[in-house]
C-alpha cells in the first residue's frame, strides 16, 4: 500500500494519503476541495555505507542509554547507603 503526498490546488494544502486498490483522496483534508494534484514521490536509495551508518548510529544511542539507566542506577544506589547511614 503505498503512500502518496498531494496537494490541493485550492487551498495549497499538502498531505499524504494512503492508496489502497488504486483508491485514490477524493478530497482536500483542510478544505474539502476535489482539485487535488499528486505530488511526484522521493526516490528511496540505500547503500552498503548508508545501511552501516544507520546500524551504528542504533547501537551508539542504545549504548547511551544503557550508560544513562546505569548511571541513574548508580544514583540510586549512592542514595540509599546514605539514607541507611
């Protein structure tokens, strides 16, 4: 099913709309008009580097989140011996 960006040739508006069986927006979300137009769709390219950035991006802010609770977590820990002391 794919997703198609459009805009309302009265109002300007643009959108995307979901077509499924050829379906197609019979009118404008904002102001209901029927003058629609689709817009040409974006080429999606991936390669071997983008596909490995992207991996290792995932894996660095996962990293970092797991540094953060471990910090958090250490904290905590910090906060109870104090309180039992």
């Amino acid at each position: 099913m794919p997703l198609f960006d459009y805009r309302c040739r009265a109002c300007g508006h643009t959108f995307e709309a979901l077509v499924r069986n050829d379906i197609q927006p019979d009118a404008c979300e904002q102001c209901h008009a029927k003058d629609l137009e689709r817009l040409p769709s974006a080429v999606a390219v991936t390669s071997k580097e983008k596909l490995q950035a992207a991996a290792d991006s995932k894996r660095h802010k996962a990293a970092a989140i797991g540094r953060q609770e471990t910090m958090a977590e250490q904290r905590e820990i910090e906060h109870h011996r104090k309180e039992d002391h």
